[in-house]
C-alpha cells in the first residue's frame, strides 16, 4: 500500500544532499533523510542500498551510457572514442548542475566518500577499457585509452560542477580532453 | 631486549604473502605472519600498522623517490617529469620482481586490498600533481600529467611484475610512457 510519490528520488537525493552539508555525512542517518524528504525510510530503500549510494546514483547511470556510446560509436582511435562516449553518456548530468556542485562539495569533505568516488571513477574506467577491447582494441591500449579519458572527463566535471564556469558540462569535457592531449602528446 | 632480527621486515613481508597466497588475506592473522617468519608479534608491529600496509611499504616508498625525483628535475614537459621521475622513483624495486608478482596476484585475489591498491595509486596521482604544480605547472594540466603518467606506470609495472617478460621494469615503464604518448596524442 505505498502511496504515490511524486519525485520522491529527487527529493530524497536533495534532502541527502542538504544534511551532509549542513551536519556532515557519518552525523546523518537514514532516518533523518527520509524525514526531511518527507517520506518513509521504506521509501529510501526502496530507491537506494545505503546513505552513500544516494551520491553515486549518478555514476552508475553515466556508466551504462557511456558503455552504450562505446559500443555504437564508429571506428576511430581508442581515445577518442572514449572521450566522446563520456561526453555523450554524461548529457543527462548537464541540467544537474547545481546538485552537481554541491555534490563535490560533500564528497571531498569526507574521506571515506571521496574514497569511493576515486573507486567507481576505477570501475567506470575499467569498464571502458573492457567495451573498447570488445571493439578490437588490444587490452594494454584500451586500459591507457580508458584511464586518460576518464582522468580527462573528471576535471572536466569538476570545473563544470565548481563555481565560476558558464561552461557547459559537455565544453568543460571536450576542453578537459583537448588539454589531456596536448600535455601527453607533445614531447 | 628486542633480540637482533636480521632482515626480519623482508622476513615478514614474505611470510605475509606466502600466506595470502597460500590461505588468503581475510584467513591470515598477524600472530601466523609472525609466526611464519620466526619474530614476535611485537616485531610485526614494529614494522608494518596492520596487515594490509606489508603490502604497500613498497608505494609508500616509491611516493619519496619520485617526489624528490620531482623537485630536482630539469624542466621539461609536465607529463615528461612525471613519467622520469616514476621511473627514477622505482628503480628500487627493480630487484624485487618476483616479489612484487605475487603481491600483484594477492592483490587482485581481494576486492579490499585492490581497492587499497587504486586508493594508494590515486594519492600518488595527486601528490605527484601538487610536486608540479610547486614547480610552476597550473593545476589543472598538472592533474591530467600526473594521472596520465600514473596510469602508465602502472600498466609498465604490472606487464614488467606478470609473467613472459624480460624487459625491466624501467624499460616496461618508459614502453607504456611512449605507448600512452601514442594513442592520446595522435588525433
């Protein structure tokens, strides 16, 4: 018998989002989050494993994109190809500027969230050298391709997300590849 | 009264690893580390924190070498020093290479000590940005060359740590430098 929850994701993400910057992550609790969203904590899990995941729902979506573009982009050179996938994968990120922004902000004010961003920005490069290996690239290739690329997308989304850009997260990205090329491809 | 303990850190590192490899990480305790190698637990805890950390003496140490590598290098291109100075910070553990197979092995056999793995090649990542950027370089450019360099050192030590090779371990370094160089820089 759950009632109807108009947005109650979004809500919860913000009201998340609101507590660990006013009180810090470890001093909120499910509870606490679910009362500011205004719902049950059944409805928090039902829509997140734990209080981290609320913060790394974004990830986990980008990752399934950028894999798609992988694996229907055209041929090209390994690089490339990952940076553009990442441009592409991370457009439904582009109108959450403001979460986004605030999002950076609670991650490195704690060590153990900051910890697992660096781990699934690991997995999401993995998992790029994985989909550009399946398209013919050799492994070796495909983990540096993966790994300049998202070190490259991370800066990008970082300035995007940071204050003082009127940048697009797609431009930030694209700027942020462009720059990962002229510092490692000039000797 | 500490007894005199000839090479008992060497010692006890390779009792350590033997053991992982042997039992796994999770069913090691440090009173069997010891044991293996012959010391008292208080040896072991002289040594190393905790069990995780006889893993990663070898990082912490490359991270000195390469800092001060840094700060005394000939100017140059960002991700040029960057990648000298991995190598030059390394050369230590050019003797260690069957060690440091199996640790890579042990490594990969748990999620807990890989993720420690990335955690501790991030910090390198960003330590390495901070010793540029001391040098002049501007932040940004000096994150990307970091990661871009950490990223291949990385690929040049496992290919050089795994079996089948016979180049050493600075060759396999500058192999992926010169490789990363290749597939981000051509357009």
């Amino acid at each position: 018998m759950a009632r109807w929850e108009p947005d109650a994701r979004a809500r919860l993400a913000n009201a998340a989002l609101d507590l660990y910057l006013e009180r810090g992550f470890e001093q909120t609790t499910v509870t606490d989050i679910a009362q500011r969203a205004g719902v049950t904590e059944r409805t928090f899990f039902r829509h997140f494993a734990d209080k981290r995941e609320v913060l790394f729902d974004g990830t986990n979506a980008l990752q399934s994109g950028v894999l798609e573009a992988i694996a229907t982009a055209q041929d090209g050179n390994a690089f490339d190809i990952a940076g553009r996938a990442l441009v592409a994968g991370s457009a439904f990120l582009e109108e959450r500027g403001e979460f986004a922004g605030r999002r950076t902000r609670a991650i490195l004010a704690n060590p153990e969230l900051h910890e697992r961003e660096l781990l699934k920005l690991a997995r999401l490069s993995t998992a790029i050298a994985e989909a550009l290996h399946d398209r013919g690239t050799p492994t070796g290739a495909a983990r540096l391709a993966a790994q300049a690329a998202v070190a490259a997308f991370s800066a990008g989304f970082e300035r995007w997300s940071g204050a003082g850009t009127s940048a697009t997260l797609a431009e930030s990205i694209e700027a942020a590849l462009a720059e990962m090329r002229g510092i490692v491809g000039t000797a």
